[in-house]
C-alpha cells in the first residue's frame, strides 16, 4: 500500500507537472499552486482517495464477533444441578487469503482515486496555463494597438502639414481618422474580453474576480522535447491499469470465498447445585465449539466471478482507448507546437519586412511624393503580422502544455 497523500503532497507532485518557460516570470506557478491549493474539484478528489485508504482497513477486518445469552425459564435437569442460564461466544473466519484479496482489492482502487487525484491535478495545472496564456494574448493585443494607433497619430499630423503646404488632400487626413477610430474600437472590444477573462481567471483559482492578476510583458519560444513513450505513465492510463488490477483482486476474493468459512466459539452454562453431596456438585459447564460454513449453493459465486472477468476485458479495452486518444493528443499538439514555431518566425520576418517597406515609403517624403494609401495598406499589414505573431505564440505555450500534462 503506498503512503498516504494529501493536499500539500499534490503540491509537491504538481511541480513535476510543468516545466517553467523560458523567459516566464514566476506568477504563473504561483498562480499553479494557488489553483491547486483552493480548487473545489481537486479538494472533492482528494477526500475521496481518503474515503478509499479507510475502506482498505475496512474490508481486511475479520466478521463481527456473535455474543449471547439466555435463561432457562424451565429449568433443565442435569446429574449436576439444573440449568439456570447460558452464555455463548463465537467468531468466523473467512478462507485462507480471502480477507488478504479483498484489502489488495480495495487498495487497487485505492491506488485509482489517487491516480485520479493526480488526473485532476494535471487538468487543473493546464486549464490555469492555458487561461493565463489568454490574458496574456489579450494584453500583447491591446499593447500592439495601441502603438499602432500612436504610430498612427503620426501620421495623421504629417498628413495636416501636407495639407498645409497643399501637398495632399483632406481625404487622406480623413483616411488615418478612421483607420484610428476602427483600431479604438477594436481596443475597447479585446479590453472588455480581458475584463472578463480576468474575471473567469480568478474563479478558476477560487478567489475574488477583483484579485489582482500579473502578466508577463513576453513569452519566449524555447527548445522543447517531448517523447510519446512517456505517455505511459499518464495516469489516466495509471487509473485504468488499479481499476483492472482492482477487479483481478476480487475475482480472487470471490474464490477464496467460494471456500469454507471456520468458525470457533464457546458456551458457558451456569449450573445450580442439589441438595445433596455428590461429585462436581452444581459444576458449570463449559463447552467449546468449532464449526464450518459451507457454500454449497455456489451460483452467485460464479455469476459474480465471471462479472469480474468481464469487467477485467472491458477495462483492458478501455486502456487502449485511452491510450489511443492520448497519443492522437500527443501527435495534434507536437504537429501544433511545430508548426506555431514556424509561423511565428515567418510572421516576424514579415513585420520586418512590413516595417522596411513602410520606412521606403516614409523617405519619400522629403521629395514630396509620400502615399498615404501605401502608408495606411502598409500599417495594416504590420497590424495583422504582429497579432498573428502573438497568435502563434499563445498557440504554441498552449500545444506545449498540454504535451506537458500528457508526459511530465
């Protein structure tokens, strides 16, 4: 039986669950351990794996112990003396090894309601990760916005002294207004889903929704390795493997129980005396008994033997679906993670590019050629790569969690 687990214990198991990023400021993990410490649904696991540690002891006690008595309203003659009253004890004792399988059983499911609680865990430990990596989008967004929209303010001033000196007109000037009005409101719409993401944040960690949340100013793309093999010690499939050890456990309490019971007891018999003198005159009489239950009537005991074997072939089945889910998971995220590696270094090289052509067009300015439209078509393709960037960021934290909490 393996040692008993409790909420700071998970914690300490819950730091093997995720790798810290590169370049990752520590209140994510605070925010982990937070989660794991206050939330309600880890809190329920954990008291149920208890509940299943005290049924172990359950299970593997030996049947009540039978104590009677009784009186003699008509006496009952002996050579001794009459009868007067009777006190009885006895104790059955299942087949050899029967209360044995029975606590291997129940500590086998036992060991799944912890494989469960560490399930849990590792659901819990990717739900805070990948809502932290939303706030974290949402922010980068309205950052990018709003230089874009001073960067825009730029313009929209170069474009007034332009048409000052009658080098443009008030349609361009016009043209800037509303690509900053749009970008205002694109703003205030991210703003208002990241009031509501910090909300549903906080209530992820079981606090106040107006509890403070940091969030980094970057996130990093690190050289990340990840192997299928270790999906084996998934403890979904942990969980599956107890359930089906667990059933292979009863099956063999349910034959040792197809066996005799031994039971041994005593009875006391208390004895008056005769009014006369004779040997053992008004002795009590003490009796010890030993007898045997036998299960001659044996249905129940195969119908529940082959329900058990059926259970064995169900979860066996079960496991291999598991494990065949895990690894499509595992296969989708590593593709995922591959490809937002690629996209991010493709979009930043198109921001940079983006930005030289926006600078060609910006030195035409001295010759008093510059084109607004190419400046605005320009500033928006900047626009779109640097919120695909942080798309494909978040994209990748959010494949790499989830191969952590498949494998670490």
């Amino acid at each position: 039986m393996k040692k008993r687990y409790d909420i700071k214990d998970c914690m300490s198991l819950a730091a093997m669950l995720f790798v810290v990023l590169i370049g990752r400021a520590q209140d994510l993990d605070a925010y982990i351990k937070i989660a794991l410490e206050n939330h309600p649904q880890l809190q329920a696991k954990q008291l149920t794996y208890e509940s299943s540690l005290e049924a172990v002891t359950e299970v593997g006690s030996i049947p009540n112990t039978t104590i009677g008595g009784g009186y003699f309203v008509q006496e009952a003659e002996t050579r001794v003396g009459p009868q007067r009253a009777k006190l009885s004890a006895s104790q059955m004792f299942p087949w050899f090894g029967t209360l044995k399988a029975k606590k291997q059983a129940s500590g086998a499911l036992a060991e799944s309601d912890r494989f469960e609680l560490e399930s849990t865990m590792r659901d819990i430990t990717l739900k805070v990760k990948q809502a932290y990596y939303k706030l974290y989008e949402k922010k980068a967004f309205i950052e990018i916005i709003e230089e874009n929209m001073n960067i825009l303010k730029t313009y929209e001033e170069l474009a007034l002294n332009e048409l000052e000196n009658n080098r443009t007109t008030m349609v361009d000037v016009l043209k800037i207004r509303i690509q900053m009005n749009e970008l205002e409101n694109q703003k205030e719409v991210v703003n208002e889903e990241l009031v509501s993401d910090l909300k549903g944040f906080n209530l992820l960690l079981n606090r106040s929704i107006l509890e403070e949340v940091k969030i980094v100013d970057t996130l990093k793309v690190g050289r990340d390795v990840f192997s299928e093999e270790n999906l084996i010690e998934n403890p979904k499939l942990l969980k599956i493997e107890a359930m089906k050890e667990a059933a292979a456990q009863s099956e063999l309490a349910v034959i040792k129980e197809n066996g005799p019971s031994i039971g041994i007891g005593l009875d006391y018999v208390f004895v008056d005396e005769r009014d006369m003198v004779m040997a053992d005159n008004g002795k009590d009489i003490v009796m010890p008994m030993v007898n045997v239950s036998i299960p001659l009537f044996s249905k129940k005991f195969t119908s529940k033997r082959k329900q058990l074997q059926l259970q064995q072939e169900a979860l066996a089945n079960t496991r291999v679906d598991a494990e065949n889910e895990l690894k499509t998971l595992f296969v989708d995220n590593h593709a995922a993670l591959n490809n937002a590696k690629r996209t991010i270094s493709t979009q930043a090289e198109n921001v940079h590019q983006a930005k030289q052509a926006e600078q060609v067009i910006l030195s035409t300015y001295q010759t008093g050629t510059i084109d607004f439209d190419q400046v605005l078509e320009v500033q928006q393709l900047i626009l779109k790569y640097q919120l695909s960037t942080i798309q494909a960021l978040t994209a990748h934290h959010n494949s790499k969690a989830v191969l952590e909490s498949l494998t670490k």
